[in-house]
C-alpha cells in the first residue's frame, strides 16, 4: 500500500509462539483455533502466501486483511481484498486494517502486521435526515 502509517509488526510475537508450540508449553490446540468464519474470509478473500504453515508444514498459508474504522460504518470488521482496500485507502480518511495469517487445513491463525490507511482527512459529515424531512 502506497500510504501505510502507524505499522506494527508481529514477527517477534509469532516467533515466541513458535518456540512455545515446539518446547512444548504451549498445545497445538491452543494456536490451531481459527474461526469458521475466519477459514471462510481466507477462502473467499485470502490471498495465497509462498511459505508454508509454520504447524502443519504441508499446505501454505492465505492472508486475510480485516478493516476496522468509525467511518467504514456496516464495512467495519469484514475481510477485504488487496484491491479493494486500495480503492478504499483514497475514500475514507482513517481505518485500521489487520493482516492474519490463516492456515486452512490445520487451522493455525496468527496476526501478522496492523497499519493505517487512507487519505489522512476526515470525511465531511453530512447532516442527519430526521423523519419529518
């Protein structure tokens, strides 16, 4: 994305989860916990990545973007394509998207990176339609 603010990287985070699943402090049932509807976002609007699952080492990954912002309104909290969130990132001013990794054969899950897109300035506010107009 050409305007990417605030990232924040969660490559150490995933690291430390990693080495919890292989000493054995932590249960694969534990990291294996994806959602339906988070397996069906990364069907649907998953893009393919070229590594592999860190747990199951056969299938490789998807990556799901989630967008979240007061003004996406109903978009709020829905998966989003790499096309569409360009489309968006110069439509509305601020909303903060939140890459996930997603495994859909042993169902690993894990956040990647967050950042903030689009174009910096808050929409206009139209005024409220009451009832009577």
């Amino acid at each position: 994305m050409r305007n990417q603010r605030q990232v924040v990287d969660y490559a150490l985070q995933r690291r430390a989860l990693l080495a919890g699943v292989r000493s054995g402090r932590v249960g694969d049932h534990e990291v294996c916990d994806a959602s339906p509807y988070l397996l069906r976002a990364a069907k649907f609007h998953g893009r393919p990545e070229d590594r592999a699952c860190p747990m199951c080492r056969r299938t490789p990954l998807h990556l799901v973007s989630w967008v979240y912002g007061d003004e996406l309104k109903h978009v709020s909290g829905s998966a989003r394509t790499p096309a569409e969130l360009t489309r968006m990132a110069g439509v509305f001013g601020e909303f903060t998207v939140y890459d996930v990794e997603v495994c859909r054969t042993c169902h690993w899950n894990h956040l990647v990176l967050s950042y903030v897109l689009g174009t910096g300035e808050p929409q206009p506010t139209r005024p409220r339609r009451t009832a009577g107009q």
